[in-house]
C-alpha cells in the first residue's frame, strides 16, 4: 500500500509524507504484497519494489538492497525470472503472458487462447449430450502406447528455440497428436488445458486477502501456520467475536495468520495483542502481507514474547537502550555511511520493539479483554488459567489445537467445575481429570492458579470439501490439498463467582508474572548480569535462531523500514527455493 | 425474570423461574440469557451474557431456514468482509447472517439486507433497531431477481451474499451494485447442486472469475465419561475370590464373610448388570463425535469481479440469456457413467477455473452458449 510506505518514507527520512497516490486499486502498486498465480500451478507471496522516488528519499539506506541488485528478480525455477518492477501497474486478476526470454515481457493472454481450455464451455456433459442426440467420439479406441504423438521433445525444444509462441507451439502439438481427434470435447479441452499448463508461461497477480493468504499459507506452507484450514481460522474470528473496536489477545504461533486475521477485524479503533512463545519475535510474516497501513499497525497491534511479560515495562525499556557508549563508538569508526545508517535504524527498531513489549505487558495487565485466541503450541490448560482470566466476564475464546485429546482434559474440568457449581450431575463420575493434568504438567504457578469458570463449551473440528463445477460433470474433488487441519474448544468466561457483586481476583497471570519478576531481579544480582536475557544485549542480537530473518521480518511486520522492502521481496524467493 | 437482570453484572447467575426455559436473547442492549436446564426442580440457572451474532444465532426466532456458524465464519472470510464494508444480503430471511454481517463491518460500514416477504422485513427492521444497530443495517423489501438492488446502491458494494432460490436471476443484478472500481466478491448459497451449476454458469457468463464452490460443516465432539470392558477381569470374573475364600475359610469365625464371598463365586447369583459393573476400567472423559451433526447445509459458491475482465455490452448480453430462460432447461445432473472425467487435482481445477475466467475481456462465445444452456 502505498501510503503505508511513504508514511514508513517519511518516518525513516524525517520529511513529511508525499501527496498520495492516485486510487488505482485495481492495479498492483509499488511496495504492496501481491499473490502471484502461475500456470505451472504454483503460487508466490511477493512484495513488489517500491517506486524510485521514495527510495531516493531513504537517504539512510543503501539503495542498492532496493534499487539495484537481484532481490527484485525472482526465480521461478522453469518458468524462468521475472522481474517484479514489471508486475507494478498490472491489473489485478487479469492473466498475463510471459513473452521473450531473460525477464521477458507480461502481455494480457488473448482471450481465443483462454477459451480453447474453458471446460465450462463444453457444452453440457456425457449424458446430456447423448440426450440431446449430439454425436461425440468417446475414448473407446485410445490405447496408451507412448506413440501418440509424433513431435518429440526435441522438437518442441527445437520449436522453442526458434521463439514460437505459446499458442502455436500448442497447435503444433495438437496437429502432432494422433489421438486428439477422437478423444470426446472434454477431453480435448482438458488436453489442451494441460499443455496450457506446461507450455504457456501465463502468471495472474492478485490482490491479497485474509483468504487467499491463509489459502496460500496452508496449501504451500501448512508447518508454518499450524495446518490452521481457512474455514478453521475464519471460526476462530467468529467464536471469539473479534469485533470492530475490540481488544483482541493471540498467542500466536502461526506466523502472525491469527494475529492478521483479528487485526484485518478489529478495524483501525481495536486492539490486538500478539503473543509468541519465541524467545525474540518471530517475524509475523503474514501481517504483512495483508498490506494494512503502517500506522495503523503502530495504533493497533502490539507485540510481545511470553518471556518479556515477565519483566516489568521499565527493566523492557531499559533493556532495549543503547549500551553507554556505543552511540559514540558507531561515529569514530570508519564505518560507510550508510552502515551507520543502518545500526542506527537498527537501534531505533530495537528500541521501538522494546517500547511495544512495554506497552503490550502493560495492556495484559489491565485485563478486561473482548476476545482470546491461542493458536499456539502450547498446553491447553495452562493456556486457559492464565489467559482466560485476561478476559472480561462474559466473553468468548477459542483454542486451536491440532489435537483433540489435547483439549479434552480442559474441556473436562471446565465442565465438571461448572457442573458442580450448578448442583448438576458430573457426568464423568468417578473420573477424576484432574489426575490427566498432574501427570503432564509440573506443580507451578500456572497450574495452582484457580481454573476459570466458563460455560458454552464445545469441542468441534470442521469438514470442508471443495466441488468441481461442470455442466453435468460435478462433483467433491478428489484431491484434497491437505486436508488436516486441528479442532477449536470454545467458550465464554463468566465471573468467578457469578452470584456475588465482589471485585475479580487478580489473575494468575498477572499474580505469575509478578512473582516472577522479583525472581528474575534476584537472579540479576546473585549473578551480577546487566540484562535479563543474554541475546538482547547484542546489538545485532545474535542467536542461533538466525536473527537476519528475525529483524527482517519484524521489521517488515511494522511496514515501516525501507530495509524490510529488499529483505522481505528475498524471503518468499527464499521460501520458494525450499518448496522446490 | 427480566427484570431481575438489570444490574447485574455481566457473567453473573440468576435462577431461572420454573417452567422458564431461561431466556431467549433479548437483543443487544439487554441480556441474552443462556439458559441451563438443570434438573433443578426450581428452574435452571441462567447466565447473564453479553450478546453476541453467535448466541443470537442459536436463540433467534426463525421464520426461515438459517445458517449457522460454520458457514457464516466462511463466508465472511471469503468475501473480504472488514470493518468498514459495504454490503449487500439478500435475502434476510430470519437475521442469523445479517447480525454477523452487522457486527464485522462495524459503525463504519453499512449491511443492504434485501427480504421480499414483507414481514420477514418487517420484524429484521425491528430487531435491528431494537439491537442497536439500525445505524450499520438497513432492511429493504424488495424482489431483487425481478428489480434489482436499487440504483442508489449501483456501484457501491464490496461484496454481495445471495441466499435465494434462483440466485443466476439476481447475478446480474448483483454485479450492478459492486464497486466496478476495484476487485469485489460475490458469495452464493445454494442446497442444490443443480441451482449450484446454474449459477456457476451466470457468474461466468456474466464476467466473474475465480469461481469456487465449497461445503464446510462443523462436526461437535462430546466429552463422556468412558468406560470399557476388561477382557482380562471379564475371563476371570467370578474367580479372583478363591483365593480370598481359602484365606478367610480358615478362620471360622468369618462366616459371614465366607457367605458374602460364596455368593460370588456362585454365577448363577450374580446380575449381568453386576458382572458390566464390575469389569468396567474407566478411561476418564474421552471425547466421542456428537450426535448431532448436520449432513449438509448448502453448497457455497465465491466468485471475483475484476475491473475490466468483463464489457457492459457482452456482459449485457449474457444477462438477458442467463435471465431470459426457464427454469427446466436446467441439465440434470449426470448420470453416473464409467466415463466420468478422470480424476484431477484441485490445485490444476482451480487455476482452469482461474485461467477460464481470466481473459481480459469476456470469451465472445459465451453468449450463445448462454442461450443453449437456457433452450
């Protein structure tokens, strides 16, 4: 979007923003995420380059990452590269042909080519046609003999080189066939449909959406998010009631897919809070991806790592400051400038992601939350006595898990809880699900920490199947692009003691957290460390986790850094070539 | 029972009268009562919650056949919908979807319900007004296949939901009111498959892209108290007591006790009921499929608009074809015969459909297959 990237031009620069782009929403811009579709049936996430101009005002950053340099050139494998700056203007869903060779040119396929494959034009199917008493060869006399076609590879190689077109070079293997013409309509179209496949080099960019992403995501990345299908993410949006002007939690372990999709619904008056197990936050990918406006994301989104809950919001700040010292020795080295450029924009989104930790640890602590989701790997029950309490009363949540049996021991003492509270019949009797949770959990905190009374519970999963559509040729496709997904337990929080006016309890969390943090202060001195957490001093924060990808793509994340625009357009080409 | 709610706190619990099945949701600026019908002799205990479209959903009064969660989460994600969307329902028919639709678009955007029954309308106007949310929904009687969605809505639509009988009538209808401006969504619900492939055929002819059809159904699983039998008790059932026997048979004194464990060593005295007592291992709550699960609700159909992959003259055209036909010349589904289609990936049918519908400007061919579909 590009007024999130020239507000992200403008922050970096310290200029005001430029006027906005004219509204040309049906056209892919400069600096947005788009979804390529190719005809080789697969698909890319990309970000496209940002416009010229608003690189030359990134003074700070080393314009060849974004100008220059081949991170703007993707591979593609055998359908060969393309250069992203050509995609910039293309119009959204329409299908384009690659011509040429090298970065080629994109031309709008011509429509006689795109209607030979329409198999919704082959007018009605076997049975309809033999009712209408129209004639049509059938495959009765198709024998697979390997002989049917008389061009060979090297023919249609041969015919390549010599820069044939996508559409002759199909005709010329259609003429080539010997069989094409007695296969029935259908299957000539299916035939050319094929060959469309593996000879026309055709690409269709799209706008992204909260669907085609986690479409993308879970049919091309599932280990990823999860294995969260859309129809499972979509619920866990309607559960939890995740509304505009909402206050939003997510324990997110899914690459930010939970966290962008509560943000594309909280709207820009929510809030949401994203949560993660890591040790640093992990690049939450996909939020990005959506293209929501910079500063909307500065206004919405606050994220944090579970472990930095545990300090207090001035041992977070003070942690994410510059060592004494280090500002000055940054100047007197001989470092280019735009290297010092860059460990300074370094450090201000150190610092920045700090502020946000602060500020996410100060929210929690206010509770009173409209809506909780956990799509993440984490035990369900203690996920339930800590976070659930963070809701206000009467309010829902849902929790992913790619198990069932994981969820069916909370479900169990939710339920034998409030079924005694209501004076009804357990009906486990003589079970006792406590005994489930001792065995898999050690005494701590979190587990002696009162379980939260909550009703509406329901464990469920989904079935989901997708159609062919064809005149008198319908039915559930076969192939289910992995179809695991997981089951959600949902419910709603009510008061902890629901027939009395008295103030909540402080929640366990807040009571864990607390404690905690006397404990990591005594821990400081006894050892005489400067910081709580080893990898946070190192201004590059080195770890093993592989940090490039981590600044990167947190960095992305805000949409706010130019750096994010070179190294961003790198990682879905980095994705891809482990697809491959 | 009403009037004891206000006040209370949200989460809190009230005793439901008797014979009071706890109270229905009474909108969104009261309580919607969630109702627990305990054995309680006085009436259950009901909580007082905020409402919310999914507990509105399971206590509306219905005046038509709705749709449940499963269906409404995916059709929102499919059509994009955000705060902030305009769009377009039709038909309202009991509100279940349309309060949803309220909700997730929020005070910025605006949900164009369209009911042809005149008191479905009426009493969807009432309940929106009554939940608050007459200023985000507005209720329009009207025939939309035969009038349209009102020209002041020409253009103005993200997306537009068509739940009717004969969706392919209100497509082109439909593709009026989306913004022509930018890339937009139309959703169609439909039980059939029939009606399914009709419309499918309209989206097409009429200029839509990424046509898809799904069906998606939430499967509830119960938590019981499992218990199963152990072969090992059931073999030896009857036979552990010897040793007991031997033990207490020496000391004379235990008599009764002797008695007690001869009765169970004596089959022909014990219950069947007994024995499944008896040799039962409990596993502690298991999680079993529910019983009620819905076999099918409604096909789902999405498609694209794209500006400028579809001409108003061509377009127009197919309109009149896709209108202008009986409802027979449907083709029936097919029969099934050895020559079904061989089976294809639903990644490679997914880009065919894409690629089919992907030419910049609408296949000229289209319009007479439209008039042969309509013969």
């Amino acid at each position: 979007m590009s007024s999130a990237v020239a507000a992200a031009a403008a922050a970096a620069a310290g200029t005001p923003p430029p006027p906005p782009a004219p509204p040309t929403a049906h056209q892919a811009q400069h600096g947005e995420y788009v979804l390529l579709r190719l005809s080789n049936g697969s698909e890319r996430v990309v970000r496209l380059p940002l416009h010229p101009d608003e690189v030359s005002r990134l003074d700070s950053v080393p314009k060849k990452s974004i100008t220059g340099g081949p991170s703007h050139v993707l591979n593609l494998g055998r359908f060969g590269s393309l250069d992203l700056y050509q995609l910039v203007g293309l119009n959204f869903g329409w299908t384009y042909e690659r011509i040429g060779t090298g970065a080629g040119r994109l031309v709008p396929l011509a429509t006689e080519e795109v209607d030979r494959a329409d198999l919704h034009s082959v007018q009605a199917g076997l049975a309809i046609e033999a009712a209408d008493g129209r004639t049509s060869a059938d495959n009765r006399n198709l024998i697979d003999t390997n002989t049917s076609q008389d061009l060979t590879q090297d023919d249609i190689l041969k015919l390549k080189g010599e820069g044939v077109s996508g559409a002759e070079l199909i005709d010329a293997i259609i003429a080539g066939s010997k069989t094409f013409a007695e296969k029935t309509e259908f299957s000539q179209a299916k035939y050319i449909k094929r060959k469309q496949e593996r000879h026309l080099r055709t690409i269709q960019i799209l706008k992204t959406s909260l669907m085609n992403v986690a479409e993308h995501y879970y049919t091309r990345h599932p280990s990823r998010i999860m294995n969260i299908r859309p129809d499972t993410l979509s619920q866990m949006l309607s559960y939890a009631n995740v509304q505009p002007g909402a206050r939003v939690v997510v324990l997110d372990d899914c690459g930010g897919l939970v966290t962008a999709a509560a943000l594309s619904r909280v709207g820009d008056s929510g809030l949401v809070v994203g949560l993660s197990t890591q040790f640093e936050e992990p690049g939450f990918e996909v939020v990005s991806t959506l293209n929501m406006p910079a500063d909307q994301l500065d206004r919405t989104l606050l994220r944090s790592t579970w472990y930095h809950l545990s300090l207090s919001s001035e041992d977070i700040i003070s942690e994410g400051a510059p060592a004494p010292g280090a500002g000055a020795e940054v100047e007197d080295s001989a470092m280019p400038a735009a290297a010092v450029a860059g460990r300074k924009n370094l450090a201000e989104r150190r610092r920045k992601r700090q502020l946000c930790r602060a500020a996410a640890r100060d929210e929690l602590m206010r509770g009173n939350f409209d809506s909780l989701i956990v799509a993440a790997r984490v035990c369900p029950m203690e996920a339930v006595r800590l976070l659930v309490p963070l809701l206000a009363p009467s309010r829902p949540f849902a929790i992913f898990s790619r198990s069932s049996s994981a969820l069916a021991p909370t479900m169990a003492a939710l339920r034998s809880q409030q079924m005694a509270l209501d004076g009804r019949p357990t009906p486990y009797a003589g079970d006792e699900p406590d005994d489930a949770e001792d065995d898999a959990m050690p005494a701590d905190a979190s587990t002696t920490s009162p379980l939260p009374r909550a009703i509406n519970l329901q464990i469920h999963d989904t079935w989901t199947r997708e159609y062919q559509v064809l005149p008198g040729r319908s039915h559930p496709f076969m192939n289910m692009p992995g179809a695991a997904s997981g089951f959600l337990l949902t419910g709603i929080r009510i008061l902890t003691d629901p027939d009395s006016d008295a103030p909540e309890p402080l929640a366990g969390l807040q009571l864990l957290l607390s404690e905690v943090n006397q404990l990591r202060k005594r821990a400081r001195q006894v050892t005489g460390s400067s910081t709580y957490w080893g990898i946070s001093s190192n201004p590059v924060a080195g770890t093993s986790t592989g940090v490039s990808t981590d600044e990167s793509a947190a960095a992305a994340v805000s949409t706010e850094e130019p750096v994010a625009a070179a190294a961003s357009t790198e990682e879905p080409v980095a994705a891809a070539a482990v697809e491959q | 029972m009403h009037r004891e709610l206000i006040g209370k706190r949200f989460g809190s619990r009230v005793r439901g009268r008797a014979g009071t099945r706890g109270g229905r949701g009474q909108g969104r600026r009261q309580a919607a009562g969630k109702a627990n019908t305990g054995a309680t002799p006085g009436g259950g205990w009901a909580y007082l919650l905020h409402p919310s479209p999914e507990l509105w959903t399971v206590s509306l009064p219905h005046r038509t056949q709705i749709l449940y969660v499963a269906d409404i989460s995916f059709i929102t994600m499919q059509l994009n919908i955000q705060p902030g969307s305009v769009v377009v329902e039709s038909g309202t028919g009991s509100g279940s979807f349309s309060h949803s639709l309220a909700r997730t678009v929020g005070p910025t955007g605006h949900l164009h319900t369209f009911e042809y029954h005149a008191q479905r309308a009426e009493l969807a106007a009432e309940e929106f007004a009554r939940h608050g949310l007459a200023d985000r929904a507005t209720v329009r009687c009207r025939d939309v296949c035969e009038l349209g969605f009102t020209e002041e809505l020409r253009g103005q639509a993200d997306a537009v939901f068509l739940d009717l009988p004969s969706p392919w009538l209100a497509i082109g209808h439909a593709r009026d009111a989306l913004n022509p401006r930018v890339p937009t969504r139309l959703a169609s619900y439909s039980p059939c498959m029939e009606q399914v492939q009709r419309t499918c055929l309209a989206l097409r002819d009429l200029g839509f892209s990424e046509i898809r059809t799904f069906e998606t159904l939430i499967r509830p699983h119960a938590l019981r108290g499992a218990s199963q039998r152990s072969l090992e008790s059931l073999a030896r059932y009857g036979t552990r007591e010897l040793a007991a026997l031997e033990e207490a048979g020496a000391d004379s004194a235990n008599a009764e006790a002797v008695a007690a464990i001869q009765q169970k060593l004596d089959l022909s005295r014990v219950t069947a009921e007994q024995v499944a007592r008896e040799t039962q291992v409990s596993l502690g709550p298991q999680l079993v499929m529910g019983q009620e699960m819905r076999g099918h609700t409604s096909y789902l159909t999405f498609a694209t608009l794209y500006p400028g992959l579809w001409s108003e003259d061509a377009a127009a055209t197919a309109e009149e074809a896709v209108a202008g036909g009986p409802a027979e010349s449907q083709p029936s589904a097919a029969v099934p015969t050895e020559e079904q289609p061989a089976p294809e990936p639903a990644e490679g049918a997914a880009t065919a459909a894409a690629a089919a519908a992907g030419s910049p400007s609408p296949s000229s061919s289209s319009t007479p297959e439209a008039a042969d579909a309509s013969e």
